[in-house]
C-alpha cells in the first residue's frame, strides 16, 4: 500500500461541477442513494485523489440535499488515498453517520489513514462487512 501526498494540480475535468470522467470509466467513484441512505463506491485498483473525492462528495451533497443521511463508504481494493482524498472526505459535512467497509488488510490500513484525519463531524466506524455496516447505518437512523 502507497499512501502518496497528492502535489500536483488537480486537472480541470476533476474538478467539482466540470464535466470530467464519468461513471463506468477509469478513476469515477460510484454514487448512489438506496433505502434511506447514499452508497459511494470508490473504485478498486485505483488511486483516490483529491479530483475523485471532490467528484464524488459532490454528487453526496446533491444526494443528501438540505439534510443529513447516513453514508456507506465502500473502499475495497483501493490501491491508495492521497492526503488531498483524505481532507475531503473529512470535510464531508452532510453525512449524519459514516460506514467505512473494507474486506483486505490493506484495506484497514487505508481506513485508518482516511480516519486518521480531522476528528469526523458524525459516527464513523470501519467494518470488514457490509452487512454489519448497514445493521449498523440502520442503527443511526432511528
């Protein structure tokens, strides 16, 4: 695992509200609302930069419009997070509880950077199971 310090500039097209890489291509992170809450699958194989985070807390913050719901962050085979991922998930202020699932040891450890950030604004835990994890999100959402 790389945790890599993401320097270089963003490009225009992973800017937030550009037209950039869209689902089903390289580097897209999937967004979707389901049963009371969003679901963003950050894509396997992949390094989470800063572009895609925004790309995708983006799209949350449409999902979640005025109010808050509870999130499922899926970060299976993830390659690496960058630093400029990690702020903006941690910046993320619409979630009003976060699930963190990951089903290697790799991705623990980039759970843990991702978690080692900003103290979270809501519940956020990790979990090697998605089934726990939605038990889980149901649980705040009651």
């Amino acid at each position: 695992m790389t945790v890599i310090d993401s320097a270089a500039p963003v490009p225009e097209e992973a800017v937030p509200g550009t037209r950039g890489i869209r689902s089903g291509e390289e580097g897209y992170a999937e967004v979707f609302s389901e049963d009371g809450f969003a679901t963003i699958i950050l894509p396997p194989g992949e390094v989470i930069t800063g572009g895609i985070a925004a790309r995708a807390a983006e799209e949350f913050d449409e999902l979640a419009g005025p109010g808050f719901i509870p999130l499922l962050l899926e970060i299976t085979g993830v390659e690496s997070l960058t630093r400029s991922a990690r702020s903006v998930f941690g910046a993320a202020r619409k979630a009003s509880a976060v699930a963190v699932v990951g089903t290697s040891q790799v991705d623990r450890v980039i759970a843990n950077f991702l978690l080692g950030g900003d103290l979270p604004p809501c519940p956020t835990r990790y979990f090697s199971s998605k089934s726990e994890a939605l038990t889980w999100l149901e649980s705040r959402t009651k």
